[in-house]
C-alpha cells in the first residue's frame, strides 16, 4: 500500500488504540459478521473481500492492508460498487505498472460489457485477486511468490471474456417468432447481428486462452449458420508508431485467420484487414496504453 497512507492509517490506529493498537480490529470484525445486501456481485464481492481482509490479518500479520480491504468488503457489502485498486496508489516499478495497468483495463472493460449481471461471482473473485495481486507484487513478492493471486485474475479473466456476450448495435424492433436479436433463430448470421472481439496483450499477437474460446465460439456459429464471408479486422493501440501499429494490427488479423481455418472455417470465407491505431474502441491520446484497443473485431456478411 502506498506508504504515506501506509502510515497515517498505522498513526491514526496507535493513536485510538493506545497500547492495544493491533489487538481489535473492528472493520475485520464487522464484516466477518455483516450479512451483504445488494447485488449478486456486490454480495459475492464482500464475501471475496472477507476472506482476503482475514489472510492479511491472520496469516500475513499485515494489520493494515488488512483494514483497508475489509473497509472495501464493507462497502461491497452494503450494496456499494467498489473498483479495483487503482494502480497509481500504489508503489510498483515502471515494469509491473505497465503488467498490471492493462490487467486492471482487461478488467473494467468486461464491467462494461456486463460482467457483473452476468458472471457476478467470477467477476467479484478476479477484482479481489487483483487487488491481491497488486498489494503483494508493491510488498516486493518474486514473480514465482507472487503467481497464486496472479493465476487467479487470468483465470477469472479467461472466463469472463471466453462468455462475454457478442458486442452487437442496437437491436431492431422484436417481431413475431424473433431470436434474441430480432431475427428469426434459425436465419443465416448477417453483419448486424453479432460481432465478436478477440483482445490481445500489448505489443503481442499471441492469442491467450480466452482469446481462443471466443474463436471456438465463431467456429461454432459458422458451422451453424454458414455465412457468405467472415471478416478478420485488426487493431493496436496508441502506444507505438503508427506504421509499426498497422503491421501489428495485420499480424493480430492474421493470427485469429489462422485460428480460424485451424478449426475447420473456409480459407476462402475469411477477408482480414487492419485498421491499426485508427478506429480505437477507448478513444486515447497518442502513446497510451489501452488495452480494449489492443484487439480484433469478427463479423460476418
């Protein structure tokens, strides 16, 4: 935890406490015996919180990260929607800020594409491991003792992205006998029903495990419902030259075609392109780093 605020809640505890400073920890206690309310996300989340804020307190002796977590289990628990932590409260080096800024980006943005309706648990366990991840990466943990809370956001991570909805304009008017979108189920998919998003790592075309789910997903729905083409557009973030970040992009397109054609989509069906910088899906100054940009849209025709 940052050390000046490290400090004043140490102060400020000793100065209430007294010589019993460390000895009652009423947060910790109040949240063991708080009954949450709120939404499944938020209940799950002070559930994730207590577990976190008791293994500080009884298993790491960090009394004041303690304290912190179980004031964040509080809030949650009272129906609060409270974020991971953010990564500039904390004293990490120019190589875990990075790491974790687009960890903690993975994160908010499948918030926003509706992660806590409709994974609430799994979501509430990947912000805890972040932010357990971030408060022992800062206590200067190796990578090997620090891979637990790590493996368990990616994982978390891998879930939520592997069943994130496909990302689709609005849909049309319902009509009689229509799908979810509006159409008949059993109509061939067209470009305005579904489009997916495979993200990447920065400066990286490698597809990570969610990253092939969403894939297995598209290969599913092509052979269900054969489209004329699929279309393969790639895209990179700000953070690099533009000439560089167009080739990257086309690399990314590249990668998720191969993949495709790996689980058994028509060579001939797939149309790749690349947009590089352009078209972001987080607008950003030039140079940031964003990590919903870092990706590749699938659609069909």
């Amino acid at each position: 935890m940052n050390t000046l605020r490290t400090a004043f809640l140490v102060l400020g505890i000793m100065v209430l406490g007294g010589c019993t400073a460390f000895t009652s920890f009423s947060e910790v206690d109040a949240l063991n015996e708080a009954q949450a309310v709120g939404s499944p996300f938020t209940q799950a989340l002070a559930g994730e919180y207590r577990t976190f804020a008791n293994s500080e307190l009884k298993d790491m002796f960090d009394y004041p990260d303690a304290l912190h977590f179980a004031r964040k289990g509080l809030a949650a628990a009272g129906g609060e929607v409270v974020l991971p932590e953010p990564i500039a409260d904390w004293n990490l080096d120019e190589q875990h800020i990075a790491e974790l800024g687009a960890a903690r980006g993975r994160l908010i943005l499948a918030y926003d594409m509706g992660a806590r309706e409709t994974m609430p648990e799994v979501a509430a366990r990947a912000q805890a491991k972040f932010d357990c991840w971030i408060e022992g990466q800062e206590e200067n943990w190796s990578d090997s003792g620090n891979m637990g809370c790590k493996n368990e956001f990616m994982d978390a991570m891998n879930q939520l992205e592997a069943n994130a909805p496909p990302v689709a304009p609005a849909a049309p008017a319902p009509v009689a006998d229509a799908g979810p979108f509006g159409v008949d189920a059993g109509a061939p998919m067209v470009a305005e029903n579904a489009m997916y998003l495979v993200f990447f790592n920065w400066d990286s075309t490698e597809l990570t495990a969610g990253a092939l789910n969403v894939l297995d997903a598209v290969a599913q729905e092509v052979a269900k419902n054969p489209p004329q083409s699929v279309n393969v557009v790639g895209h990179a973030d700000k953070s690099g030259p533009r000439d560089y970040n167009q080739r990257l992009a086309f690399k990314r397109a590249n990668a998720v075609r191969e993949a495709l054609i790996q689980r058994g989509i028509d060579p001939a069906m797939l149309a790749v392109d690349a947009k590089g910088e352009d078209e972001p899906l987080v607008p950003t100054p030039d140079g940031v780093r964003e990590p919903a940009n870092r990706r590749a849209n699938i659609s069909f025709n």
